[in-house]
C-alpha cells in the first residue's frame, strides 16, 4: 500500500504542525493541468480507434468512476466494502427511471443526461450515508459481511418489484446520440466514450484534490490509528461515514454511464462477482493511490474481455465456452493478485514507480 511521504498524516493535523508543501492552488492547477493533457490524449486516441475499440474506452472510463472512488474508502480510509457492485446497480437503474420518466412524457434535451447521472451520484450518496452510518459502528469481517448482505440485496430488490423494475429483462431507455454538430457520420460509439472520459476525468480530478486536502489527511490518520487520530481531534466516525457517501457517489456515476454505454440495465450485469472484481482490481492496480485505480479499470474490462476473445480465437465448443464466460476471468484475476502480491505488494503502481526509481538511480550513478 502506498504512503505519504513526509510528514505522518496526524503530524500534519496537530497543533503548529507545518503546512503541506506548496500552495493550495498550484496543486489545483497542476491536477486541472494533467486532466486536461489526460483528456486530450485520450479524445485523440478514440479518434483512431474502431467503434468496439472505443466501447472498451468508455468502459474502463466507467470502472475508473468507481474504483478511484473505491481506493479512497478501502486504501486511504482502510474501510472494507464487497457491495459497490451494487452501488454501481443503484446507479445505473436510477440513470434508466430518470431517462425513462422524461421520455413517457415527451421530454428532450441534452440536460436530460447531466441530471440522470447526478440523480444517480445523489441515490448512491445517500445509500452509502446509510451503509456508513453502519459501517462506523462495525468493524472487519462485519463490515464485510453488511455490505455483502448490500451487495445481494439490491439484484433481489429488482426482481422483486417488477413493476417498477421490470425483473430480469431490465430496463431499456432512449440510446445517446452525438450532437448534431459534430456531423451526421460522427461515431456513436466515440461519443459516449468521451462521455464517460469527461465523467473519470471529473471524478479523479475531485478526488485527488480531495486525498491533498485536510479531509484527505484525516482519511489515512484514521486508518492508521484511530486512537490516536481521535486525540488529535478528528471525529472518527465521521470522516469513516464521509468516506462511505464520497466512495458510493463514485461507484453511482461509474454506474449511471455504464448503464448509459448500452441504454439499458438488468440484475445480471451487477452480479455479486463484480464486487469481488472490483476490489481485487484496485488491490493489483495499488491500493490507495489514485493511479492503481487506473490499472484497476484497464484490467477490469481487459479480463472480462478475455473468455470471448478466446471463444472467437480458438473456436470453442459452445458448451466450454459458457463455463469460460462464467469462470475464466475470475480465476485470472486470482492467479494475478496472488502473482501480484507476491512479487509488488504495493500493485501494479507500485511496481512501477520502484522500476523507475532505480532506472533514475541507475542514470545518475553513470
């Protein structure tokens, strides 16, 4: 797991400690400054890119949503949470009852997108405010088990309330169309990747300002003593249940524009899987830094991605091929975390900031 350097967190929140290092707003302007280099990049790969390619652009933009969000609470916070799947599922089925409530009555316009996915931040929000209020009074393999508990419930709370939810088939809302400007040959499959690009830039460009910031500094103090993050005046059980809602607000809008890449949403894309997915990715890509939770994303969708290319590369038997789909990308995903662990305990970003911390030693000795 990765470590500030310098100071202890708790050193920084006592009395006439000093300052962080450089002013409030250069650290702003310079996370606004790699956002936006971030995107560009980015807007000009998707331009190159064939439509599927694109699809799988905006997906790891949507996993980026939740676990950036998602190393906040478990790597900088050291709260353990198996249910954003099902944060992710509250998201997307909020983004598709807005979508669907405006379209029955007639309603257009490109607000009606930017309202969808805040609603879906607000649900989540207040989902995690409740699991929070929980999780500040519960510990460990309890807490685990709550949100697993979450975790479970939310696909049953579909199936149960068909009339709202309709069961298993889901819910279909109006697809997104690119504006008319951009010309009437534009890629669908583009614009919603930038799309989901403009919603990961957003939510990391919040949440690394947020991890430089006294909240931030108050996350890993609890995480790290909460005696004696206590005595140093933070209210423990607040920062735990902040954590929660800001974790869970993340995990709604990577939902919400997972949902909006398909225009619809049913209880088998967020099956219980998914949870155990997403915390094995932000653990291989580093837990508690905002970069792990880059490679977390890529590997999601890498992953899952892997039983069909196989199908399609080796001609699989039909019947091979389902238990592959079901299977394969989870025992994958267990063979690297341990591989992982064992040779990068700090994930992937760790291993990559120790290679070029000796690649810059190895310049300077010669």
């Amino acid at each position: 797991m990765d470590r500030p350097a310098g100071p202890s967190p708790l050193r920084r929140l006592l009395p006439g400690a000093p300052a962080a290092a450089g002013p409030r707003g250069s650290t702003l302007l310079r996370h606004l400054a790699g956002a936006v280099l971030a995107g560009t990049l980015v807007v000009l790969l998707t331009n190159q890119l064939a439509p599927y390619q694109n699809l799988q652009v905006a997906r790891v933009c949507a996993f980026l949503c939740v676990t950036a969000g998602y190393t906040v609470l478990v790597g900088l916070n050291g709260q353990l949470s198996l249910g954003h799947g099902a944060l992710m599922a509250t998201g997307a089925y909020t983004v598709a009852l807005v979508q669907r409530a405006f379209d029955e009555r007639g309603v257009q316009g490109r607000w009606i997108l930017p309202l969808s996915l805040l609603a879906a931040v607000a649900a989540t929000a207040l989902a995690g405010l409740v699991i929070g209020l929980a999780a500040a009074r519960l510990r460990g393999p309890y807490l685990a088990g709550v949100t697993l508990a979450v975790a479970t419930l939310v696909p049953a709370i579909s199936t149960i309330f068909t009339g709202v939810f309709n069961g298993e088939q889901g819910l279909r809302f109006p697809a997104e169309t690119p504006p008319a400007f951009l010309g009437a040959y534009f890629q669908p499959e583009r614009w919603l990747a930038w799309i989901a690009l403009l919603a990961a830039l957003l939510t990391v460009l919040l949440l690394a300002n947020l991890v430089r910031s006294r909240f931030g500094r108050s996350l890993r103090a609890v995480r790290d003593d909460e005696v004696a993050a206590r005595l140093a005046g933070i209210h423990v059980a607040r920062t735990q249940v902040l954590a929660f809602v800001v974790s869970a607000g993340c995990a709604g809008l990577g939902g919400g524009v997972y949902a909006v890449l398909t225009a619809t949403v049913a209880p088998g894309k967020f099956p219980l899987e998914l949870s155990l997915f997403l915390l094995m990715a932000i653990v291989i890509g580093g837990l508690g830094s905002l970069a792990g939770a880059v490679w977390g994303a890529v590997l999601l969708v890498a992953l899952q991605d892997l039983p069909s290319l196989l199908t399609e590369t080796f001609s699989l038997p039909s019947g091979l091929a389902q238990r592959l789909e079901g299977n394969l990308a989870l025992a994958v995903f267990g063979l690297i975390l341990i591989v992982v662990m064992l040779a990068a305990p700090g994930g992937l970003h760790g291993a990559v900031r120790t290679l070029a911390a000796r690649l810059r030693a190895r310049r300077r000795a010669h």
